[in-house]
C-alpha cells in the first residue's frame, strides 16, 4: 500500500495550474471505528489519522483530488458489489448504490437522493432512471441525457458531482440540478446557501451536505448556491458567462450526534463550559449549566446555584447508544454562584488517574461574605461511577476578596488542579481586584480535601488592572514529564477603566523539579499580531506538558495567499487560533482560521485540545453568523505546528438551531483507536437560554 506522503507528492507533482476541484467532506468527526484495534494500530487497508491530517496542509481545492486518489489505492474504500448495484464505506458511514438511487446511512438515520431533472429556471428537464456504473476501485456514476452523476468514495468521505456537457437554455435563469431526497431525514439549508444540515424528527443525528463547488471548462469557479423547495434539494449555477461542460462538486455526508443534553428549562444556560474523557469504547462528557436548580429528588437544596451533568455513553455511537447522566451539585449551594460556569475532567490515558476527577468552578460563589469571591470544587468518581451527589472536596484562595471570581477558569490532569482567578474589574463588588491571579493545588497524600491555601501561585506579570488574567487556565503532563501551565490574560479594551491594556498575552510555567509549591515564575507567549483589540489569551490548551494553543477571538489574518496568510479578501477581525510545540520555541506558531470566516466570528473564543498530544484541536466561534448561531472547527496536526504556515480547518461543524454554538468546546482522542476521537461543543443560547451541547466523533 503506498503511503498518503507518497501518494500526495505524486499528485502535486502531476497537477496542472489548469486543474480545479471541490473541497471533499472532511469526515474527521463522523464516525469511531467499527472494530477495536490493538493499541497504536490502524485497521488494515485504511489511512491512518496521522497521514490523513498531512491533507490538512493543502488547498482546500486539492483535497478531493487527493482522497479519491487514495480511495482508489486503499482497498478499504473500493466498492463492493452485490445484487443491487455497489455498495462502499467511508469511515462509518454506509453508501449504497442502485439504480434508485444512492442511499447514505448510518445506524437507523438515512436519505436516499437521486437526480430527479434538470435545466435553466423553472424550466426542468426530468431525467430516466439509469444503473449505477462501476468505473473505478472507488467511484460509480449513474450516466443520464446530458448530466453524468458521479461518486467517489476515499478516506475523507463520499464526493458528489455532476457534469454537464452543454447549456440547454430553453428558458432564462440559472443552471438547476434537483435532487429529490427521501428517507427519515429533512434538510435545511444554511445560511451561506453553501451546505444544508439533514436532521432527523429530533434533530438527535444530523447529515451534512457541504463545500458545494461549481466550475466551467476553464477551471473558472461559477456562483452558486443551494435551495429546497418540494422536497427537493436545488443546486443552482449562474452559468451566464460560463464555458462548458460545467462541473457541480458538491460533497457529502458529516454524521453528528446530539447528546441528550437539549435542557428544556429556560435559562439554565447548559453547554456554558462543557469537558469530554474516553473509556474503553465509550464516552463521558461533562456539561456544565451555571444557572440550573439543584434537584430535590436527587437531594439537591432546590437552589438555582447551577449543576453539572456528567454524560456516559454505552455502545457508543450506534442506533443502539444509550446515555446515562449523572448531576453534580454543590452540597451548600446558593441562588447565583453560577456552579458550573467551567468544568474539567482528567483524560490523559498516560496518567492512571484518566477519567477519576472532575473539577467545577462557582466563580460568583459569595465565601467568608465576600460577594463573587468564588470557589472550586472536586469530584472523584466513586468506584461504581458516576452518580448524582455534592463534592469531595472545595477548594478556595484563602486571601480572595469580594469580585474576584475564583473558579472562573479550571483545568484538571493527574493530581493536579489549575485555578484561574480573573478579578474583571466591571464587578460592581471588586473594589480590590487587580490583574488577575491563578493557582496550582497538588492533590495531598490522603486524597483530595477542603483547603484554602494552594500548593503554588504563578505568579501574576507586571500587567494593568483589569488585564483579567486568570481568565483562561490549562494545566497538562507528559508520560514522565513535569507538568506545565497556561495562563491567557486577554486584557480585553474598555472594560473597568482598563488603561493599558491589549492585546493580551499568555504565560507558561513549568512544574518545578520538586513538585508544585511557592512562587513559580512564567515564560511570556506575546500576540503574534500585536494589535490592541485581539484579545489574545481569551482561551488556552495545553497537552502533554509541550503543545499550547491560544485563541485569539478578535484577530485579523493577513490578506495573503496561504501559507502565508488566510486569502487575498479574507474579512479582517474573524479571530485566529495559534498552535505552539513549545520544544522547538515560541516564536513560530501554526496559526490556524476558518475557511468560512466573517467579521466578528469570535473565531477562537474557545480552545481545546486533546490530553495525549495534541493531534485534534477544537476550536469554537461562537458569533459566526450572528450570536444566535455559531460554529465549531476541528483541526488535525500535520506533523508538527512549529513551522509558519496558515491551516484551514478538516471539517467545520454547527447545529442548525445555533444558540452561540461554540462557546465552549472540548476534545478527546484515544492513542489506541480503540474508542475513536470526540469533539464537543456547546451553545447555552439555545432554546431561550435552556442550552444544549453537541458530540460529534469518529
């Protein structure tokens, strides 16, 4: 089997400047394996999720090419016939074709689309059945009166395309292909009119029809959109000035799962923080809803102090997946303390403590009557798992004072916990806050247990009064390495007389040799940008002790064509995120944007990564398309993040019904294939305010 590298430099070598192609559906969260793998291993015949992510360097535009390329050499994407027609996989995701059409599906969510005519205008022409065609290891195409339909099946998903060899303008308007679409699914279109969302009745598994492409016979990229009218998805092409045959590339197919976390009681505001660990085959995901009432019946106070919910999957993800949920809760919490506003769980399958403690933040906690002081709190899952109960233990900063907001941030691996304490100063209570503070509690010999008095105080930089830092916290180890810290100050412009600020900063420490105590003294990550407004730091991640990455929700990408920038006419202010192997240095980041970005995104609002290395990265901007919407993007190493160089997102991801979807994300990967790799992200608008939060895996 030749290797993805190889097979890339082949492709590059023989592409010409005259070649065109649509982005291919980056499949990166669709589906978790469908067998165990032994640890380190990838299913025979398939490419593995380290040579995958080397597509991820390229030109959107190339990616097609290249994943029908390998398609065609790994065995495991060839098709297979049978009575009916062929039929292909395509990372979890089933495709069967007859001359019915083709049929995409997963567990018991399913659409069958067929090309029902075409033409100019209202002026369709409808098109004769016609047999799936085999005409390659990986691709059929269905050959109809004028139109050729065509599929080819690789490791980044099913593409879609259609060919049309000559204009046939009876009628005035756009070139129009219609495809009718069956089965238990109903589409919605998005809002750029680029993609549509399928969704079943509960909007429980959602398909995704996107990157549509439209080009002419000299590789001129042609206006189009998509609409749905009849029960029929529309693909229409402003083909005025274009050459023919005209190639329609749209790609198919994203599979999400929705969590049965859609809260129905308004203002909650669930999937405000929201974390994600692995267990054998299965997930635990954690959502945080800070303004929730503790429940009577699980002798809850009754108080809307907020809760946590703690997600755990069995037989995870088919149409057999049953979630069980757990609510955590402060045994003496009160109305406001917004219990719940962060959340971390320990998954770093190195550390025999992966999946054991969960830490929650109360930064509006009132503590020795001090209003907003905030308060921490841990949980360590009892040895028949999770269940509804109050803490193990709460942890405080004993000289806090009114409006500090301790537990505003947290982060949890191995026996250590991370504190950030932003003291915003637009608290009507914070008479004494500063720049902000963050600590470092070291789990003592005898367990976790109720303190004040933190192991270690990183120490706060010469910053000004209301730099807020503290306002994002990530703490990480490797396999036998010391332990490292992340601490964003985003110095956010214009809040509380903040004179000085901007454009935000981060700062690491590393673990002392002797283990976390005193004073630790950090290592300063500055914006690469230096603009005022950025706001860097807003969200940090942090994995295995040497990778960081940093949102930077308010800044603008160089107009340059990659890898030196995001594109020529890229909307300034879309946000950027910036990928950091501090082993090889902190001056040459990895900066990664989405390919979809817009002014005012908020594009790296949230961070995260996984704890094993840092080969996915989630990141969330949550005002894409307005705050009641929202998006999520997933992002795969290419190796290495320490050359310059500007990524464009694997796969984007959203919810149809938004609710600031990707205010806070989080991501999990399994070293060993054996349980798949997770994303989560969640959007506490949604539902006035109810919430929901969002697994999508593969």
């Amino acid at each position: 089997m030749k290797s993805v590298i190889r097979t890339i430099a082949e492709i590059t070598q023989k592409q010409s400047a005259s070649f065109f192609s649509a982005a291919v559906f980056a499949a990166a969260i669709a589906i978790a394996p469908s067998s165990a793998q032994p640890a380190n291993s990838t299913p025979a015949g398939v490419a593995s999720h380290s040579e995958l992510s080397k597509l991820d360097v390229l030109p959107a535009s190339t990616r097609s090419y290249i994943s029908g390329a390998l398609g065609d050499d790994l065995p495991a994407y060839h098709l297979q016939g049978n009575v009916n027609g062929f039929h292909s996989e395509s990372r979890g995701l089933s495709s069967d074709f007859t001359a019915r059409g083709v049929e995409i599906s997963r567990d018991d969510a399913h659409v069958r689309l067929y090309l029902d005519s075409y033409g100019h205008g209202s002026d369709l022409n409808k098109v004769t059945s016609a047999a799936a065609t085999r005409v390659g290891e990986n691709r059929v195409e269905y050959r109809h009166a004028g139109i050729a339909e065509w599929y080819v099946n690789g490791p980044l998903g099913l593409e879609q395309g259609f060919t049309i060899q000559q204009a046939q303008k009876s009628s005035s308007g756009p070139l129009t292909v219609a495809l009718a679409l069956t089965g238990n699914m109903t589409a919605k279109v998005d809002d750029d009119a680029k993609g549509a969302i399928l969704s079943d009745n509960h909007n429980e598994r959602q398909f995704k029809y996107s990157g549509l492409i439209a080009t002419d016979a000299d590789g001129k990229e042609l206006s189009s959109r998509l609409e749905v009218a009849g029960g029929r998805l529309l693909i229409k092409v402003d083909d005025a000035q274009a050459r023919y045959p005209v190639t329609i590339d749209p790609v198919v197919y994203q599979y999400q799962s929705t969590l049965p976390a859609t809260f129905n009681n308004p203002y909650t505001d669930g999937g405000v923080s929201v974390a994600v660990d692995g267990k054998p085959k299965d997930f635990v995901v954690v959502v945080g809803a800070q303004y929730a009432i503790q429940p009577r019946t699980i002798h809850g106070n009754g108080k809307s102090s907020g809760v946590v919910y703690v997600f755990e999957s069995a037989n995870c993800c088919a149409a057999n997946t049953t979630w069980t949920r757990s609510t955590l809760y402060p045994l003496n919490g009160a109305a406001g303390d917004s219990f719940g506003a962060s959340v971390s769980i320990e998954n770093n399958a190195y550390l025999s403590s992966e999946g054991k403690t969960i830490v929650v933040g109360a930064p509006k906690r009132t503590v020795n009557s001090h209003a907003a002081q905030g308060q921490a709190y841990v949980f360590v899952r009892p040895a028949g798992g999770w269940a509804n109960r109050s803490e193990n233990a709460a942890l405080t900063d004993g000289s806090g004072q009114p409006g500090f907001e301790f537990g505003f941030s947290i982060s949890v691996q191995g026996n250590n916990i991370a504190v950030g304490e932003p003291q915003p100063p637009y608290g009507s209570s914070c008479t004494s806050c500063g720049a902000g503070a963050a600590y470092v509690y070291a789990k003592p010999t005898g367990g976790w247990a109720t303190t004040s008095t933190p192991s270690a105080t990183v120490s706060t930089p010469s910053l000004p009064t209301g730099s807020e830092f503290g306002f994002s916290v990530s703490i990480s180890n490797g396999p036998s390495a010391l332990g490292l810290v992340a601490v964003g100050a985003p110095q956010p412009i214009g809040f509380g007389g903040c004179n000085g600020c901007g454009p935000g900063s981060a700062y690491l420490y590393d673990e002392p040799t002797g283990g976390w105590s005193g004073a630790v003294t950090p290592v300063t990550v500055n914006d690469p940008n230096n603009t005022v407004s950025d706001e860097f730091g807003m969200s940090v991640a942090t994995s295995m002790g040497y990778l960081l990455v940093v949102g930077s929700p308010n800044a603008t990408c160089p107009q340059l064509a990659p890898p030196y920038g995001c594109g020529m006419n890229y909307h300034p202010n879309t946000g950027l995120a910036y990928e950091y192997e501090i082993n090889y240095g902190l001056t040459t980041p990895g900066v990664l944007f989405p390919s979809n970005g817009a002014t005012g995104d908020l594009f790296g609002a949230s961070v995260a990564t996984d704890g094993k290395g840092g080969d996915l990265v989630a990141v969330g901007a949550p005002d894409h398309n307005g705050r009641s919407r929202g998006a999520g993007y997933l992002f795969i190493s290419p190796g290495h993040w320490d050359s310059p160089g500007y990524y464009s997102e694997y796969q984007n991801v959203a919810n149809g019904s938004g609710g600031q979807f990707g205010w806070s994300s989080a991501a999990y990967v399994d070293m060993g294939l054996q349980n798949g790799s997770a994303a989560v992200f969640g959007a506490p608008v949604t539902n006035s305010y109810s919430g929901a939060a969002y697994l999508y895996y593969y």
